[in-house]
C-alpha cells in the first residue's frame, strides 16, 4: 500500500475506522468505473459530513496524497478511478435529499442522492428534475453535477448545468466554499458554480447541491417512427424542427444497435428487415398542446418517408417503445465486454455527415460500429466494438477513434458532448483546444489545487 500508515491512522481518527478500507476486494472495487481501466485505491474513505470531507482533504494536501472524490462510478471515462493509487473518497453515506421547496422550485441534496431517487421524490409532488442520463437509477447527483450529465431529455429541457443554482464544495486545500444560492438569477462575481459544473473531479469536491425545479408536465405522448436508411430518419428530424416542435426527447437508434437488442431479448421483430434507424420520440406538456405536436410529428416523419408509425396508447406501450433503449448498453455488453463507446456532438445540421464518417470507418477499419442517441443535440453515442485480447482489432479501433475525433472537429464538433474526459480521452484535448486554453484550464486548476492532489491524471 502505497499510502503511509500514519496516514490512514490520521484518516481512521476523522471518519472512524469502519470508514477507512484497505482491504483488497475494496480497493480493486474502487479501481474501476464503467471505462473498466485505471488502478486500484490504496485506500477507500467515505465521510459523512463536510467537515470529514474538509479534513480529508486537508490531510491529502498537507502530505501531497492523490485524492479521488467518487459517485456511482457509472462514469465512462474513467474519472472516478485513481490513474496512479491513493485515496478514494465515495461520498456514498452523504446521500440525503435535505429539502425540496415547493414553493421557491428547488431541491437541497447532498452529492449521493440516486438520480432516479431525486426524480421520484420531487414528481409525488408535481414537480419536476428534467436532467435524465441513461443510468438515472445508478448514477448520482454529485457525479450528474461533476460530469454535467445530459440525456435523452437535454433537447427540450437542458442539462445537469441548466438546473444547478447553488454548491457547498470542498476545495483540495480542506477549504469550505459556497457558491451560487437559492435564487435563479445570481450575477456578482465570477460564476464558480457553473465552473464546477463539468470540472470531473478536478476542482474541488461538491458536498451539496441546490438545483432549480420545474412543474412536472402533466400528460405525455411517446411516439416510434421507423425508416429504410439514417438519412430518412434524419430527414425526419429536420422536418420536425420546421414544423417547430420541440421533443422532449429525440432519440435515433441504428439498424445495428436495433439488431443487438432484438438478438439479445430475442424478439426479431424488434429490428424488422428493411429497418435501418428508428426515432423514438416523447412530446409532454398540456394535454390539447402534446395532441397537436403529436400529429405534427406524425405528419413530419411520413413525409420524411417512416415505413411506421407507432403512438403509444397507454403506460404499458409507453415503457414497451422505451424498452428498445434502455436495452442497447446490455445488448452491445452481451456481443462483447469491451466497446470504446464514445459521445461525440455535431451541429445538428451536420448528423448526415457523421453517420457517412461512421460508414466509412466501419469499412476503412472492418469494424462493427453500432450507434444510437440523443440526435436532436446532435450527440451520438459511437460504440466501436472490440474483441478483448484481439490486439489487432483494438489497434484498428484506436486508429478510428481519432479518426472520428478529427472528423467532429472538422465539422465543428466536440470529442465529448456528455462522458467528459477523464484519462481516457486526454491525449485528445489538443484537436478541440487551442494550447493558450489548455495553459489557462491548468492555471485555474492551479488556482483550486496548487499541490495537483485532486484526481492527478485526470483532463490534462
Ligand atoms: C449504462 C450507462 C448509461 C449512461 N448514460 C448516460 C447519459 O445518458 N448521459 C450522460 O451524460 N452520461 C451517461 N452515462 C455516464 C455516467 O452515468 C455519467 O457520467 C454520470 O454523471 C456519472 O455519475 P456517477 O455518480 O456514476 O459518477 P462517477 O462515475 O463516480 O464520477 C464521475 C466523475 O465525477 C467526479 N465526482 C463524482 N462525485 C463527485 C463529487 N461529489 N464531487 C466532485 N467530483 C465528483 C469523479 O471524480 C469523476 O471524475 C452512462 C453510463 C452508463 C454506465
């Protein structure tokens, strides 16, 4: 173990030594997130109160120890996982909703609080958290809040950052600092809330949230539109933006993405011959408004050329055109362990392009490359897939991935529109980012952290 004892002992006297792990199993556990590289903690911590955090913090940068502030672990870039050993601190016992006020619209909660969970809590009284990434039901609001997390729901509604108006966070040094507030509307100072917001981990640990609320929609439609080719769907999309609908959720899923999932469940009807890319859609609001967008919908996607066009008529068939979705990251898990699944984002106008990008890197490299996301924000979920072991394979995927990557940038994208960086996507950060931004990411990250003891390794 590479951590000191007199460390550890000073950590089992902040937190109590039912707090501090250092066991094995424990600390291969806190090695990984869904990226599934990096290296195991020399040490888990997980406090339960700021003050516990601060003084961590402060023992980590009085003996220059690497700290690494984790959720869920759900994230895909590695983030959560020490690049070289350390402390981990899992803010897992501080997961209480503390307030929801209904009449200034906003939820208090600490980093822990299960997305989902948040959700639920809010809609039992007709409110609404909109932000919704696929792993609702795992992931948490400290990492939502770390990542910037976006989702199906991100077209109509936003992102994790629309939605945080306030932080209590724990800066490497052990410092307490609060930012932001109760109210929606906050211009004195620089705004250090919405530069947390995204900074994975690097910055400072985030111990509370306050978050902005909306009323919860009453009536939904969910919709699925098939078509022979991508272009048709996309077609579709740009349709239903001149006919000035805005989805709340917008999402494309690709004849390889659709075959993975009727494989896996095996229900061949799910990925019918002569589909090639559905849309699945979700229109909400007032009852009399989601009809009428429904049927512009409708109308948008057949003169786009749908081959079909279903409207969910109750709860049971709403969950039923959802289920294709949620079951594309276990259908790509059962075709192999190991995919670079990656979030790239394009000016919505440019999505025909990147879909040809794709075709000819699947041929270019002789690789499956099945994709599927949130097409209305433009980001896309590309998920090369690669045999464990296959070294030859893998070297073919590491060549198209920076192809794909130059390819966004060329068409005025980004490498990441939702996973971040982490360690995985570093090494990338020169073809969005001038070298004049990078030096000046690195002084703020000086600014926060002047020994670098949170999450070393990691952006950068
Ligand atoms: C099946 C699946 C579906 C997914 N779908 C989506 C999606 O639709 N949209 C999307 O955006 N992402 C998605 N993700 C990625 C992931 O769920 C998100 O990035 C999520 O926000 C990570 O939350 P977490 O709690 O798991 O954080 P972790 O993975 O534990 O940590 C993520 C980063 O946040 C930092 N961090 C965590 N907690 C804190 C804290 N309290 N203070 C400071 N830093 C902290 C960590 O250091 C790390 O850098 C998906 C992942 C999976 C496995």
């Amino acid at each position: 173990m590479a951590v000191a004892s007199d460390i550890v002992s000073r950590m089992v006297a902040i937190v109590g030594a039912d707090h501090v792990r250092v066991d094995d199993a424990t600390r291969v556990a806190y090695g990984v997130d869904a990226l599934k590289q990096g290296h195991p903690a020399d040490v888990v911590v997980t406090p339960v109160t700021t003050a516990e955090v601060s003084a961590i913090a402060h023992l980590c940068h009085e003996t220059r120890t690497p700290l690494v502030p984790r959720g869920a672990g759900t994230g895909y870039t590695g983030g959560a996982v020490p690049s070289h050993g350390g402390v981990v601190i899992s803010l897992e016992r501080m997961n209480r909703i503390l307030e929801i006020d209904e009449g200034s619209l906003l939820a208090i909660v600490e980093p822990h609080v299960i997305t989902g969970d948040l959700q639920d809590a809010v809609e039992a009284v007709g409110l609404f958290y909109p932000p919704d990434p696929a792993s609702l039901r795992q992931s948490v609001i400290g990492g939502n809040v770390a990542e910037c997390a976006g989702g199906p729901r991100a077209f109509k509604y936003g992102v994790t950052k629309q939605y945080v108006l306030g932080l209590e966070a724990v800066l490497p040094t052990g410092e307490i600092i609060e930012t932001g507030g109760k109210v929606v509307k906050n211009v004195v100072g620089y705004d250090l809330t919405h530069l947390l917001v995204g900074s994975e981990g690097t910055l400072a640990i985030i111990t509370k949230v306050i978050l902005r609320l909306i009323p919860k929609p009453p009536v939904q439609i969910t919709m699925r539109a098939s078509f022979p080719t991508v272009r048709h769907a996309v077609n579709a999309v740009t349709g239903l933006i001149r006919a000035r609908v805005i989805p709340a959720a917008l999402e494309l899923i690709d004849g390889d993405s659709l075959d993975a999932v009727a494989s896996h469940l095996q229900v061949r009807s799910l990925a019918p011959a002569g589909t090639a890319a559905i849309l699945l859609l979700e229109v909400d609001g007032l009852s009399a408004q989601v009809r009428e967008e429904a049927d512009r919908i409708e109308s948008a996607c057949l003169e786009a050329g749908a081959t079909e066009f279903r409207r969910a008529t109750d709860n049971a068939e709403r969950q039923e055109l959802w289920r294709v979705r949620r079951e594309i990251s276990p259908s790509l898990k059962v075709i192999t362990p190991l995919k670079f699944n990656h979030d790239v984002v394009v000016p919505k106008a440019r999505i025909p392009e990147l879909f040809e990008l794709v075709d000819v890197l699947r041929e270019r490299y002789r690789l499956r490359i099945p994709c599927f996301g949130h097409v209305g924000d433009g980001n896309i979920h590309v998920n090369i897939m690669v045999t464990p072991g296959d070294d030859d394979e893998i070297r073919r995927a590491h060549e198209a991935e920076g192809d794909l990557f130059r390819g966004v940038v060329a068409m005025d994208g980004s490498i990441s529109g939702e996973h971040g960086i982490g360690f995985a996507k570093k090494k990338y950060m020169t073809l969005e980012l001038s070298q004049d931004e990078i030096d000046l990411m690195k002084r703020v990250k000086a600014a926060f952290d002047p020994r670098g003891v949170l999450n070393p390794g990691k952006i950068f």
